[in-house]
C-alpha cells in the first residue's frame, strides 16, 4: 500500500483544514519544501499537495508546488483548482499526477481528451463522498452521484485511480470510513487511495484490509499520532 502523507497549502503554508472548512485551520509550517523533505527522508512513496487556495478560488499556490517537485525525487500528485486543461497541462509540466474533481464532472465530455493527452497513470480522478455522495467544488456542491456509480463511470472512460476523501472524517481524527473504503476497493480495476481521518496506526491496517492502493496521511502525521516509518513497518 502506498503511503502518501498530504501537504495542504494556504497562503504558501502547510496547514490543516477540518472537513475543508478554511475558518477551522492549524498552520503547521511556513516552509512547505521542508515539509515534503522531510516526509520523503521518512519514507513517503508519493507526496500528495493541495492547493487550498486554488480550491477555494482565492490565489495559487502553483509556484510554491512546482518548487516542492523541483527539490524532492519522490513522485508529487497534484491537487485542488485543476479546473481548466492550462492549469491540468501547467501542472503535470512539472508533476507526474494530477488530481482532477470537479474539473471532472463538470467537463466529463473533453475527459477523453484528456486522457489521450496525458494517458491514464498521470491523471487520478477525486471521487470526494459525504454520506455516500460525491460532492465537488470545494466540497459546497453535491452531484447527487452515487459514490460507487460515480467510480465506475469513470472505469468506463479508462481511468484507474480514485482518491477518496470521506469528507465528514477529513481532518478529525476519528479513523476512516472503512464501509465505504470497502464498497469502493470491490470495484474490479479501481485503484483506491483512502483520505480522511486516520488517526492511529491501526486505522492504517484497517485501510490495508480493506483493499487500498495507497493512503493518505494528514493530520495524525503533523500531530506525531503516527510516522511514515511505523506505517510503513505494518503496512
């Protein structure tokens, strides 16, 4: 299972959001080329940034991850405002994914496309779930799209990896959403990475059972509940 600690980005810091919400946050570096140093020193198999404020449609923080690919060797996904092909092509000039959400379902039709431009490793489609739905745009707006129809639409246009983000548990340490982690890790061909309230190492295990290509590690990395090297060692 990969490990892939996150590093979200607001006003060129690391921070650390509860369920997305911008008013609820913990600053926990103003160095993010640092931080993405030392989770690749410890281990991480990726590294999985955020563009808060590109989410939110408040600024980039572009530069600062482009910054971030140029100084580590361990692979960068890329995510948060990829909402048009310059900014998807801008980003996977110097990454070697991207992480599309509402771009994807609000363009599904040009998604071909894109996938003949870029090919399917490069692009890992966000399928982000509140109460079993997916919803996008910086979690504001539902799609009212089932989660596991949701995954399997895009199974039908070629793409493989889904990051999925249990939005309730995202940033609250109150462990993951294993029911819908399993639902999705029984779809033949998916490749799921679980995101959203790990807190200890043995949600890292469950995660494991459950099926999961990767996991991302947030707020119980930053706050020392867990390291990349005690996961690793389990997982």
């Amino acid at each position: 299972m990969k490990i892939i600690p996150a590093i979200d980005l607001m006003d060129g810091k690391v921070v650390r959001l509860v369920k997305g919400d911008p008013k609820n946050k913990t600053i926990y570096s103003d160095n993010p080329v640092e931080t993405a140093k030392k989770w690749e020193k410890a281990g991480a198999d990726r590294i999985h940034v955020v563009d808060l404020d590109a989410t939110l449609g408040r600024g980039s923080n572009l530069q600062i991850i482009k910054k971030i690919a140029q100084q580590v060797s361990v692979p960068i996904q890329v995510a948060g405002g990829l909402r048009n092909e310059d900014t998807i092509s801008d980003a996977l000039s110097f990454a070697p994914k991207a992480v599309l959400g509402t771009f994807a379902f609000k363009n599904k039709e040009i998604l071909p496309e894109i996938l003949t431009k870029f090919g399917k490793d490069r692009i890992i489609i966000s399928v982000d779930q509140l109460n079993g739905k997916i919803v996008i745009d910086g979690w504001q707006q539902s799609t009212g799209v089932d989660l596991i129809s949701g995954v399997e639409s895009f199974l039908k246009l070629g793409f493989s990896e889904f990051l999925l983000t249990s939005v309730d548990r995202d940033g609250t340490l109150l462990g993951p959403d294993l029911e819908s982690l399993k639902k999705a890790c029984e779809i033949k061909n998916a490749k799921i990475i679980a995101s959203g309230g790990i807190s200890n190492i043995q949600d890292t295990v469950a995660v494991k059972k459950c099926g999961a290509f990767g996991v991302i590690l947030g707020k119980a990395l930053y706050d020392g509940k867990i390291s990349i090297e005690e996961v690793r060692a389990v997982t």
